[in-house]
C-alpha cells in the first residue's frame, strides 16, 4: 500500500512511472528511406509510425488523420516514462477529424537516447525539428501530458508563430521543485521522504530523458486559446502526514499556468486521477478539439 502511494505521489509529482517498462511503436522504415524525412508540404505529410532524424538523433514519430481546412496539427506530449503508444487511443479517436502526431522523447520509447543531460532548449530543439517534419508550415496545437504538458508550457511562449493553441493536462507545475520541498520538509521521513528526495533527483534529471527541469515564471505565449484541465480525484492526499497539502500545491501550480494567456480556461476533471486522457478520455477530447477549432480561425 505504501509502495503505492509512492508511486502513484511520484508520476504526478516528477512526471516518473517507477519500474515503467518504456515501450514504443516500431519502426517500418529508418530515416534514409523514410518519406517523413524529406516532405514538409500539405499534400506529402507523412502518416504512419516511423522514424525521422532530428539533430542526428533517430525519433519515433506517429502521424495519422487527414488536414482539416484551415485547422492546425495536433501534437501529443506524453508524460516521462511514456511512449506515444500511451496516447494512441487518444491519437486515434482526435484523427478522425484532425492531423494528430505524437512523438517520443530523447530517452522514451523507441527514440534514441540522448547523450548526456538535456535542458528545455535541448528537447525543445528535438521538439521544433519533429514540428518541421509533421507539420511543414501549418499552425500546430500542442497537448501535453504531465511532463509533456511543463514542456508544452515552456515551449510556446518562444515559439509563438508556430504553437497557436495549447491542452495541458494535468501538466506538472512550473515551480515544482518549490511546491514539494515547501510541502515535504527536509527531515521528513518514510514514504514522504523518500518520495521528495526522488522527486528532487528526478527534476535534476535523474530519469529516463537525463532533462533537469528547474523551477520558472510562467510567460505569455499571446492570445492563443490555452486548456488547463486538473485532476479530480484527490489521489495524492494519500501520502501519510503530507497528502492534502500536496493536493493544494498541485492545484495551485496548476492555476499558474493560466498566466500563458488571457483566454486561458481551467477546468477539473472530477472522475479522473493523474491520467486524465485514460480516466476520462472524453474531457481530454473535446478540450483538444475546442482549442483545435478555435487556433484555425
């Protein structure tokens, strides 16, 4: 039970699956014959699985579903510790209307890994290189996970002729580090201890994708239509002595994501847990469409 807790405190906390196996969707084709390596226009976007080579880096890449006039692509971020296999049940449902590609990261799936610490220029340099590749020169909207939704967050605001809308699902907190060493004192003990001492060495970059991801303000990214959807199920009011505040420090780093824009909406999703795109897919669905629909006019 304990064990749990820890667990469950941790993939919310430091976007980390403990012992995840990392899975992938494999490849038919490598980068030197791959049609997604060489056409960025409308009518030759790649679909499929395969892989592209970014920064001389391989990248497992998933496209499918057709352009909708005018409409951006839809790029899905995973969480750490996850592959794009675990939004393709998202992915497939958002195509039948829209161009939706997800990736995996430097460290994820069945992606290279990356050669030594990452920073958010680094995996956000993989980012515009995948972005070029499925996208060519239509608007994108970005739909992060947790770790992917910190991502997305920080991405957008430097790349604002590119990303023209965002869904951050129960993205991690710009000031994460600071949320959980205010919450969980140094000197605490058993499965909170444990918890903030391996939430800190994974936000330094002891995990999968070697990205340390320190603590920063939150920046406009202008007038784009911006989803910040929170977790329902107070889950991580688990953790003995610690839980309710940790609860109130996620759903307050969650508000601070609404600074990224002036039409930013905030909403819970009451039946689901970390996983909101698996507890409850159509909430995630219809916010990516909605954010989708407006981006295009």
């Amino acid at each position: 039970m304990l064990r749990n807790i820890k667990a469950s405190a941790v993939i919310a906390l430091s976007c980390a699956v403990a012992g995840a196996a990392l899975t992938g969707c494999k490849a038919d084709a490598d980068a030197a014959s791959n049609p997604l390596s060489h056409h960025k226009d409308d009518h030759s976007l790649f679909s499929g699985t395969g892989k592209i080579t970014v920064d001389g880096k391989s990248v497992n890449v998933s496209c499918s579903g057709d352009l909708a006039k005018r409409g951006p692509v839809i790029v899905l971020l995973p969480g750490l510790g996850d592959g794009l296999d675990k939004m393709a049940a998202l992915q497939k449902t958002l195509s039948a209307h829209n161009r939706v590609c997800s990736y995996d990261r430097l460290g994820e799936g069945a992606s290279d890994k990356p050669d030594g610490p990452q920073s958010f220029a680094s995996t956000g340099k993989i980012l515009t290189g995948v972005l070029e590749r499925v996208a060519g020169h239509r608007p994108v909207v970005l739909a992060g996970h947790s770790l992917g939704g910190l991502i997305a967050g920080r991405y957008a605001p430097d790349h604002r002729d590119k990303v023209k809308g965002l869904v951050l699902m129960d993205a991690t907190s710009p000031t994460m580090e600071a949320d959980l060493t205010n919450t969980i004192p140094a000197n605490a003990t058993g499965p909170a201890g444990e918890m903030r001492a391996q939430s800190i060495a994974t936000f330094h970059g002891d995990n999968p994708e070697k990205l340390a991801t320190p603590d920063g303000k939150v920046r406009s990214a202008g007038r784009i239509p911006v989803q910040v959807i929170k977790h329902g199920k107070p889950y991580l009011a688990a953790v003995p002595e610690y839980g309710p505040r940790l609860e109130q420090a996620w759903t307050e780093g969650a508000h601070k994501w609404l600074a990224l824009s002036r039409h930013s909406k905030y909403s819970v999703a009451t039946n689901s847990e970390h996983y909101i795109y698996v507890d409850q897919p159509e909430i995630a669905v219809r916010a990516i469409q909605r954010v989708a629909s407006e981006a295009g006019h």
